[in-house]
C-alpha cells in the first residue's frame, strides 16, 4: 500500500502553471488525489495528496 499522504513541492516560475496539471496526474496515476494546495510564496507551492487506498479513521 503507498504512503498515506504525499507533499509535493511545486515551483511555477515566471511563466506561470502549466506543469501543475501534468504534476497532479501524474501523481493520480500512482494512485494519489489531490487534497489541497498551499500557496507559500508568488511562485512556491505545496500540493497534498492523500492515497486513494488510505481511509482515515474518525475521531469520536
């Protein structure tokens, strides 16, 4: 089974987020949806993914 959760580092750059489609599915293909994105700075992120095997527990 893949680890749980994944971040991922991403860097647009200047010329803006074409790559950021192709690094989601990519990622999808491994198994992984994309969770949440985290805007750190103009061109930094942080994509979170969770593995679509993974089931979280609830908390009661």
């Amino acid at each position: 089974m893949p680890d749980p959760y994944r971040v991922v580092e991403y860097d647009s750059g200047p010329k803006g987020m074409e790559g950021m489609e192709a690094l989601i599915n990519e990622w999808a293909a491994k198994g992984y949806r994309l969770d949440q994105i985290v805007r750190r700075s103009t061109y930094d992120w942080l994509l979170i993914f969770s593995s679509r095997d993974f089931t979280p527990c609830s908390v009661q």
